[in-house]
C-alpha cells in the first residue's frame, strides 16, 4: 500500500483518542496532526497551555508545555493553530485559517482528516473540501449541544464533506435518514482504550474512602443528578462508601444538599491528567449516567485502567460495556435501577473480575488500535480511490 501524506485536524478534548490512533497510523503513513486551540480549551485532559498573543500556526516545538504529549508523537509533526480569541467572527481567527488552507493545499495531503465540524472561521478549509473525511464522534448531537450556532456548522459540514467516518454502528441509519446522507458516504470505525493513561503518571488519591466515580464534563445530558440520587441510600447502609463527581462546568441542578453530605465529593474543576489517572485507578467503577449519548471517551478512558463501568442503555454504549463482563447496563433517568447495579457491582469479587476481562478483551485484536488504524486505512483509500473516479 502507497504511503499517504496525512492532516489530521482535531481539537483538544480529542488527544485523549487522537494520540493512540495517529500512532499507528504513522508506522504507515506521513502525519501531520493539527490542534486547533483557543483561550476556552487550552486547558483538557493532556494539553494545558499557554496560548501565544498572535494568532498563527505553530511547531509543537514552539510550546515547552507540550513536553507530555512529545513523549507519544513527535513534536515536529504537531502543530498548534493558536486562536487567542476565543469569538468566531474575529478578524484574526480568519486569518489563521486562510493561512492554514493554504499551508495544506501547498502540502498536497492526500487526505485531510477532521474530527469537529468547522466553526465559521474556519470555512476556508472547505475550499479543500474534495479530500475531506471528518469523524462524526457525535453523529447525532447532544440534547445540550443543539445550539443554533452548532446546528449551522453541523448543516454546513454535512453538505460540504463527502465522508463521514462514525464509531458506532448503532446510529448509523439514524444518521444517514435525519441527515439524507447515502450510505456509500458512512464508514464505520469504533474507539479503543486510551493507553497513554497506562504510562501516565498518577497523582496521590484524592480520595481515600472506597468510591464510585464520575468524571467528565458537566453538561445536562450528562444524568449526574440520577447518579447523586442513586448514592443516597448507598451511602446511608454503607458509611465509607463515596460519590465523587470530577470535572468542569455548570451544573445544572441543585447540588447543595449533597455538597452537605460527608459522603459527596464535588471537583468542580479543571482535571489533569495525572489526577485523572488518580480518580479512576483508585474508584471501584466509574459511572456514565448519560440521558443521551453516542460513545464515550470515559468509558475508554476507565477500560485503560482496567475499571468496569455501570453506563445507561443509550446511543452505543452497550456496544462499548458489555453486559455483565465489562460491566452493567442500566435504564437512562433510572436511579433506583442505577442504585441496584452499583450494589451488584460493589459485592466481594465482581468489580475485580470484570477488570481482569478488560485486561484481557483490549490487549488484541479488533478491539485494538491496530486493527482500528488498518481499518482506518482502508477507508482512505477507498476515498481516495472514489476521488480518483470522479476527476
């Protein structure tokens, strides 16, 4: 197989999949790995920088705070699209982008990869629309991400790209009918464990009572409020038993008389990436209590620590945790059904066995990031191959 030139353009609260991917697929193919980065998500799971005053394009090599993601991918194929401004119409974001249409277009990539549809500052990348895939991670958006704002850019994106990768086969047909995109447009893909959290440091435990954890953004599709309902009576038969809730954002329920709570931890902040390691190494499980969801970078995130998760029936989550090895499956907006697997969960030996499954289920074969990569290669060149067609 020809060896392909790669742009791989992403955002930061990708790297946590992005990383593993691009290694792989970098044994066979020349990537470049674009990180588009604002005042608002400088800070994420394994990017915590400083954003330079002129908006520009630079070598990783330019961020001494990039130090931690050098240790998986080489500096000097990653650049970071510094955007100071975090307001879309800015005159200097438009800038950066047409600088960056033209540095690809001179590039010649053969495939330009994106992971987010474009904002509207970005729109000139489309004039290279013609080698354009784009990893829909949420094929169909979230209850609290269904913005006027983001329903243009998503209308835009899906009119102008002519691929669309998705990780889940559950949502396909949803997508392609509420979309009207044809089939021979959908390649199906899926998501692997986060293994540079196997090498990643750990800080001290934050907690040293036994607990189950949540952790992610704070957002309302998110179910935390079923989860802090479900731990009520948990933790009044059981009293070192804890809830800890990890991550940043707004909660949108009344959270004060859980704050009152000895057995209630609230880490309403920014986590980084040795404290996530943290939290999840030392919980029993992790939960995702989700109303609504596609897949989940959390669960990723806890199957590369070898911790089982209790997740609700939706979106393609039970693709993820299998029922009963990997973990348990529970109604969305169901507390008491969420109570009863976290006591299941909990008993001498469950949590334990399901994580040596884990252990064993993601070591090889397709469930790996090989086999993803090989398959992502595939779909290049059955890209590319349409593309030659076509001209």
């Amino acid at each position: 197989m020809k060896r392909r030139k790669i742009v791989y353009i992403s955002e930061p609260v990708l790297t946590d999949c992005d990383i593993p991917l691009i290694q792989e697929l970098s044994k066979d193919a020349d990537v470049d790995y674009f990180l588009t980065i604002t005042n608002s998500s400088r800070q994420r799971t394994l990017v915590d920088l400083n954003l330079k005053e002129k908006g520009d394009i630079y070598i990783g090599t330019s961020f001494p705070e990039l130090k931690t993601l050098g240790k998986w991918l080489d500096l000097n194929h990653v650049y970071i699209v510094n955007k100071p401004v975090d307001h879309f119409w800015e005159w200097m974001n438009f800038k950066v982008a047409w600088k960056g249409m033209r540095l690809l277009k001179k590039r010649n990539y053969d495939i330009i990869h994106l992971t987010w549809p474009l904002r509207y500052c970005s729109f000139p990348l489309y004039l290279l629309r013609k080698k354009m895939v784009i990893t829909m991670h949420d094929p169909i958006p979230h209850s609290s991400q269904m913005s006027v704002k983001n329903r243009f850019h998503r209308y835009c994106c899906i009119r102008l790209t002519p691929d669309f990768i998705l990780l889940n086969k559950t949502q396909k047909p949803l997508f392609m009918k509420k979309y009207g995109v044809s089939e021979s447009r959908v390649h199906l893909s899926r998501l692997s464990i986060y293994t540079h959290l196997r090498e990643s440091a750990s800080a001290p435990a934050l907690c040293s009572s036994p607990y189950i954890l949540y952790i992610g953004r704070i957002h309302s599709h998110k179910g935390i409020e079923f989860f802090c309902e479900a731990m009520e009576p948990i933790t009044s038969d059981i009293s070192d038993m804890h809830a800890v809730i990890a991550g940043q954002g707004q909660f949108y329920f009344n959270i004060s008389k859980y704050e009152q709570k000895p057995n209630y931890m609230f880490l309403n902040r920014y986590i980084a990436n040795e404290e996530l390691v943290s939290l999840i190494s030392n919980s029993i499980a992790v939960v995702c209590p989700y109303i609504d969801a596609t897949q989940s970078g959390v669960i990723m995130s806890a199957f590369a620590l070898n911790k089982p998760v209790i997740a609700t029936n939706v979106g393609a989550l039970p693709e993820m945790v299998e029922e009963g090895r990997h973990g348990f499956l529970v109604p969305p907006k169901d507390s008491k059904a969420l109570e009863q697997a976290i006591r299941r969960i909990i008993q001498p030996g469950i949590a334990r066995q399901m994580s040596e499954n884990i252990a064993y289920d993601y070591s090889a074969g397709s469930y790996s990031w090989l086999s993803i990569a090989s398959g992502i290669q595939e779909i290049y060149e059955t890209i590319i191959k349409k593309r030659e067609k076509q001209s």
